[in-house]
C-alpha cells in the first residue's frame, strides 16, 4: 500500500516550501506516530536529508531506523538499504508495512514472483525503501535494476561487519564501497552498536566514508537495569529471578549447546515455557524457535551467542547470562537486547569460579599469536573487573566504553543495595600462604580442603595435614573461601596456571600482601540475597494501577488477535509503550488516540476503531445479568 508522501516532504519541486526544516519531523509525526525525535536523530537526519554523508554510532535500541528511513521517504527516490541478516530484514520491513511505507526487500528467501514485484516497484518509482543482502549487491542484474532509478541514499546497517576486528566480519560488506562509486553525490549512512576504535576506523577507511560526518550517541541504556551475582545454585538463583517475570519474554544466556539443552530442559520441567536455540540444532528447528520467541508473547530463549544478532525483538524483558559473556563489548550487546522500548528491562549475570577459570585456560591453551591472547586477557580482566566492582555497575560499564558518568546510576544491583566490603587481609594472608606452603602446586579445590582440615584422600596422601595452615580457616564456609580465591584472582594477588592444572600462584601484589606490607578488601557475596530481591518485581515495572492494568490486559489481547489474524509478531502492530498509554489515557475518539505515542495515520486507519472498541467494551458498566430477571 503507498503512502501519502506529507505535502512538505521530499520533491525537489520548484515550488519553494514553506519550511524544510519540518518535514522529517511531520514525517515522525504522521508515519511513525512519535513525537519527537531522541537524541541525536534529528541532527543526523537532518544531515543525511541536505545530502551529507554520516557514521552513527549508537548502541542497540537507540533508534538507528530512523536514522535511515525518514532521510528515504523525504528524499526524492528509493533508499538502498544494506543489512547482514535476513529474519532482521523481514522484520524491518513487517513493521514498516503496518506503517504503510512502501518497502521491499532482496534476498535468497524470494520467490521468483516476489523479486519481479520489488523489480517493477522499482523501476516505477514505487518504493521508498529497498532492504538488499549483502551478497546481491554487486550481481549484474540488481546492478541494471539500480541502474534505472532515482537513489535517495544508500544505509548500511551492522556497518561493523565491514571489520575483521570483530566476530561479525561479512566479506561482502566489502563491496559497498564499489556500489557507492557507481552513484556519486548518493549520501551514505553507516550504522553501528559496536564502538570500539578500531571498528570505527575500519568503517570509514573501508567504506571510503572519510568525509562522513560522525555522530557518537551515549552508549548508556538507562531502562536497562544490571545486577551481577556470584554463581552458586545457577538453577535455583535462575528460578528466584524468574518468578516475578512471569508472562514476559526474555533471552538466557548459556555458554554451551550442552547447558542451553540442560537449562531449557530443566524450565520446562517447572512448567515455564522456554525453548532451546544453538547452533547444534536442525535449521528448520532453530528458525521455529526463533519465529515462535518472535511472535508470541512471555516465552522464554534459552541460547548461546548464536541467537541475537539482528534480533529485533523490542519487548524483551530480561536477558540472563547463566555463565560469563566472551567480554564486556558482548555482554554489552547480549544484554542491550532487553528493553529496547524503552521500557525498563532487567539483566542478571551470574559467574563463578569454575568460569573464570575455564576463560583464562581457554586463553592460554588456544593457539592465537601471544599478542591476541594479550588482548584477550586484557578483555577479560575488563569483564571481570565489573562483575567484581563495589561501586556503581553502569559507571564501570560505560568508563570502558570510554564514557565518564560523574553520577553512580541508581538502577544496578550496586546501587540498589550497597555492598558491604570486608577487611580480607587475614583471610588473604592464610589463603596464600595454603598455597606457598603446598609449592604452589595446587588449584582452589585442595587449598580450600586444606583450610578446613578436610580429610580427603588427597590430603592425606600429601601430608598436608601437618601443615601448620591445615583447618586454618574454619571460620568461613567453603563458599566464602571460594569467593576469597576468586577476589584474590582478580585483584591480581594470585595468578592461575593452566600448564599446571589450574595451579595457584603467588603475584609480586600477593606477595605484599602475604608479608603484610600491603591491605586487601572483599566485597561481601550476598550468597542469600536472592536474584529476584535486587531487581524490581513486575508491578513496579510497568507503572499502571489496577484499573488500569485490567484495560491493558485487554488491549493486549485485541494486539494478540490482529496479529494472529496477520500471522505478526504483537509488537509489529502495537508496542507495550503505546498500549500502556492508550490505558493510561483511555482516547474516546480517533483524534485522541493520534496523541498517543506510536499512532501514526496508517495504524490509526486500520486498528484504531478496534482500540476505541476495547476501550468502550471496559468501560461499560458492568451489568451481567442485566434483562434476565424480569
Ligand atoms: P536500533 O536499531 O538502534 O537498535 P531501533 O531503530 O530498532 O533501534 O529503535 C529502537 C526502538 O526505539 C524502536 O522500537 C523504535 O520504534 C523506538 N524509537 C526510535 N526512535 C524513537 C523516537 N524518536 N521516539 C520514540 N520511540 C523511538
Ligand atoms: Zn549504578
């Protein structure tokens, strides 16, 4: 279906236009239903409409679409957009359609049929957005397709996977920069979440993008709450974090196919709906797990790092990692899938011992060049160094990204509930000295034995019990011991040995500390705090009374049935933000729903009669029995 271009917008007409400066944002107004722009967009919009080149940088759920879209419909022509994943192009294109923008897209998923209409559309200068993969864009004949239309400006989407820094490298990011010389003075936006330098320089060198102007957004995702615990029962602590989350949808991060299988299994078990999804499973499996998380509402993924990239998901409530991220930029990003509504969200990472330990000796065994694995080491103290932090998670967080925040936060686990720190140097000083009185032979499992004057076979086949260390430390549990070690390695007290399986060794810094010249202090493990304590119960999550929960209830509902009937996901036809709204305001007519954020003029034209309708049905007073007495 086309849209009604707004009369401002776009044509190069001769007739001067009252004032440009307004169409991109009528464009917001009367497509997207927003109103107004966030952050930057404007700016970059603004930019990319008078013809400039621009990178933006921006981290997940910021709003990059825009960016590219409203540029393409104001602009005079088709805006090329280049994007790595097929689900993420369908999904772009599903909920530009429920908008009424007229798009299309190229890919190997298409029917013969279908590539004629998008050729015809665009030849007859009938799409506003064109969605291509990467691998089509040099072939000859989508080359003779461009070749007869009008350019409005060519976006390329994930622009970091034109960088081999990353995990996402797609060769045929390559080629873009050939496309863009075939049409000069065309403006080209690149688009990323990944900020590191080194991305950031790949693209503009490899896009040959160097006079672009760049617009760095805030990497903080305020709705986005954190909270880090150290791993103890991962099945029981998941359960806690789970109960007040009934209902939503959310991601579970596990490290391998083999826990993702155990973990889903053992959801399902409690009778929470979850579904597995790793790259061990059949492909026609894996797409309906992914199609079936998409769509409906309150299931659970459980997945590697396989799932993610190019989700588009903007309702995920909460992502949970079960074992440590690969580093800070991928927690970063796993996690900066949830709450892309900008509604709040929650995240819980757990970590251990056993995890930290598995990372370092990953490092050290793999067969990388010594100055990769220096870079994988370093990535990993990062990491390791927020999970371990005592003050504000999200400061820690964005100073790796290279951003001050002179404020902590107020919405991390830290700041919520302060932690207690502990004066550990006795504790330390007997830790260190089990280790250099065993020769520094031994891995965290034995010491603990032998601070508590376990008798194993080991112990004993050791002699370890006429050390004068042997049940030393029967003062604490073994699970504070084990919290100690971990502190003590990741303050770099002691190092661990993986040529020596997993033995201890004392550092120059633990040396100090062993001989009392230098002071050491623990956070305090809140091993009985339960996960669900630190992060907000659902009702303080979605702010709306009684009443007028029941009423969403309801909208949700009608959402559920047109997007059945459509075979769409719920969000393609009305976001939670616009039905929590719609509750909160309750519109009598179609010109008072137009106020609500996300009620543009095509989704007031197909769904708002069905909204009025909910809201009158609610609000009729309630007289069930009413005729049937008399
Ligand atoms: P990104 O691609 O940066 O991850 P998206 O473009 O998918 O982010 O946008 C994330 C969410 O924010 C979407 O649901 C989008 O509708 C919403 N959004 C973007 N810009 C605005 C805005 N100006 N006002 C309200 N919501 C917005
Ligand atoms: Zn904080």
């Amino acid at each position: 279906m086309a849209i009604v271009k707004p009369a401002s917008c776009g044509d190069r007409s001769p007739v001067p236009e009252a004032d440009p400066s307004d169409q991109p944002s009528r464009v917001l107004k009367t497509i997207f239903g927003l109103s107004g722009f966030r952050g930057e967009q404007q700016a970059i919009i603004e930019h990319v409409v008078a013809g400039g080149d621009a990178i933006v940088l921006m981290p997940t759920g910021g709003g990059k679409s825009l960016c590219y879209q409203i540029p393409a419909i104001c602009r005079d022509g088709v805006g090329i957009v280049v994007s790595p994943l097929i689900a993420l192009m369908r999904n772009q294109v599903d909920i530009l359609r429920q908008l009424g923008v007229r798009v299309a897209t190229l890919n190997s998923s298409l029917t013969g049929g279908e590539r004629q209409k998008a050729k015809t559309a665009l030849r007859d200068g009938k799409l506003d957005l064109l969605y291509v993969a990467p691998e089509r864009l040099m072939m000859p004949d989508f080359l003779e397709m461009l070749d007869g239309a009008r350019i409005a400006l060519i976006a390329i989407d994930e622009a970091h996977c034109v960088s081999q820094w990353g995990h996402d490298f797609r060769p045929e990011y390559l080629q873009i920069a050939d496309l863009a010389a075939r049409f000069p003075g065309v403006p080209r936006i690149a688009l990323t979440a990944t900020a590191d330098r080194q991305t950031r320089e790949d693209i503009r060198r490899r896009l040959k993008l160097d006079n672009a102007r760049r617009f760095l957004a805030s990497f903080d995702r305020p709705n986005i709450r954190y909270a880090v615990m150290p791993k103890t029962e991962p099945r029981r602590q998941l359960m806690s974090f789970l109960k007040t989350r009934q209902g939503e949808s959310g991601i579970v991060y596990c490290l391998s196919r083999k826990s993702v299988d155990e973990s889903a299994a053992g959801l399902q078990a409690s009778g929470i709906r979850a579904l597995a999804y790793h790259a061990g499973l059949d492909a026609g499996i894996r797409s309906r797990h992914q199609d079936a998380f998409l769509k409906e509402e309150g299931l659970i993924l459980v997945a590697t790092i396989a799932f993610g990239m190019g989700i588009d998901k903007p309702d995920v409530r909460f992502v949970a990692h079960l074992d440590l991220p690969g580093s800070l930029e991928a927690y970063y990003q796993e996690t900066g899938r949830a709450g892309r509504d900008g509604l709040p969200a929650e995240t819980l990472l757990l970590y251990g011992m056993q995890d930290l330990v598995l990372r370092r000796s990953m490092i050290d065994q793999s067969q990388a060049p010594p100055e990769i694995k220096r870079i994988e080491r370093a990535k990993l103290d990062a990491l390791l160094g927020v999970c371990e932090t005592s003050s504000c998670r999200r400061q820690a967080l964005l100073a790796h990204f290279g951003e001050a925040r002179a404020e902590p936060c107020g919405n991390c686990d830290t700041c919520l509930a302060p932690v207690e720190t502990w004066d550990g140097l006795i504790a330390a000083q007997k830790a260190m000295s089990a280790a250099r009185r065993t020769g520094e032979r031994f891995g965290v499992g034995h010491l603990i034995d032998i601070l508590l004057g376990a008798n194993t076979d080991k112990i004993r086949r050791f002699r370890h019990e006429r050390l004068p260390t042997f049940g030393v430390g029967k003062e604490f549990s073994r699970q504070v011991w084990g919290s100690v070690f971990r502190q003590l390695i990741v303050q770099g007290a002691l190092s661990v040995d993986h040529d020596h399986f997993g033995a201890l060794k004392l550092t120059p810094r633990g040396e100090q500390i062993l001989r009392g010249r230098e002071g050491i202090s623990f956070r305090r493990d809140h091993a009985t705090r339960t996960a669900a304590a630190t992060v907000a119960k659902t009702s303080e999550r979605i702010d709306l009374g009684k009443n007028d929960a029941q009423l969403f209830a309801m909208l949700k509902a009608e959402r559920a049935y047109l997007a059945k009937t459509q075979n769409l996901p719920g969000y393609v036809i009305f976001h939670d933000e616009t039905l929590v709204a719609i509750a909160k305001a309750r519109p009598h007519s179609l010109v008072e729903l137009a106020t609500i954020p996300g009620m543009g003029t095509t989704k007031i034209e197909r769904y708002g009669m069905n909204v009025i309708d909910v809201i009158a049905a609610f609000e009729q007073p309630d007289h069930p029995d009413d005729g049937m007495d008399d």
